[in-house]
C-alpha cells in the first residue's frame, strides 16, 4: 500500500471513536502493543529518538532500496505513535519517506488527544526517520 492509502487508513480507523478522545487513546496504545518486539541488541542510546520525554527507540534497516524500523517505547501511547509512523513508512524508499505528507496527524485530531509535550515527541520521532531516510537518498 501507499503511504496515502495506509494514511486513509489510520483515519478511517480512528474515525469509528469520532471524538471519544479516550477510546483512540485505548486504540493507540492497543496499536502499540501490536509493534512487532524490537531486538533488544538495538536498544541502545545511539537508536534513542532525541526530543520524546519518553524513550523511544529507532532502528533504521535499509534492504534492497528499501527502509525497514523496528521501534519500541518504555510508555504504551509513544509506543502506539511510533507504531504509526512505522505502519506508513516501512518499506517504502527514502525518497518516498521524504516526499510523504503526513495529513493523518491533523485528520485523527491527534494533538486534542497527545497534548504538546508528545506532540512534540511525535514530531521528533517523524524528524529522525526522516533523517535515516535522507541520508540514503541516492541523488
């Protein structure tokens, strides 16, 4: 699938709570619980997401053109946030990364739900990935 059509997606999902804030939080942190586990030689500080109060943690894998992350958490919600990001962008190219517009945040009303000291962490997390994507690009 697209990075659009997994964004759809997410909305889709989270539009079954309308604005019952408190059954999307239970559905993202249930998200989080369905991460796959994360190799437990990758968490280290040097894959710890900067900017997020919680840990986050993000492996990059870089397969035949292709990014793969494995992600974890020490918190349910970051770990369900995580796991978002990692549903739209694993196995796409780094430039498909980098050319993605991210509409879901705003469409799922995702700050009325996280507030600003996750968003903020959110937007770390999206940065990071970003960055292991643009360092790959191939001009």
């Amino acid at each position: 699938m697209t990075s659009i059509e997994l964004q759809n997606e997410i909305i889709d999902d989270f539009s079954l709570f309308e604005d019952d804030l408190e059954s999307k939080l239970f559905y993202l942190m249930d998200l989080g619980k369905k991460l796959p586990d994360m190799n437990t030689a990758h968490k280290s500080d040097e894959f710890i997401v900067k900017g997020c109060q919680s840990k986050v943690w993000l492996y990059p894998i870089y397969n035949e053109g292709k990014l793969y992350f494995e992600a974890d958490s020490n918190t349910e919600i970051t770990k369900g946030l995580v796991s978002l990001l990692v549903r739209i962008w694993n196995g796409k190219t780094p430039k498909e990364i980098l050319d993605t517009e991210l509409y879901f945040i705003e469409k799922i009303g995702m700050s009325r739900m996280i507030g600003s000291q996750r968003s903020n962490g959110f937007t770390s997390m999206i940065k990071q990935m970003k960055m292991y994507a643009f360092a790959l690009v191939k001009e």
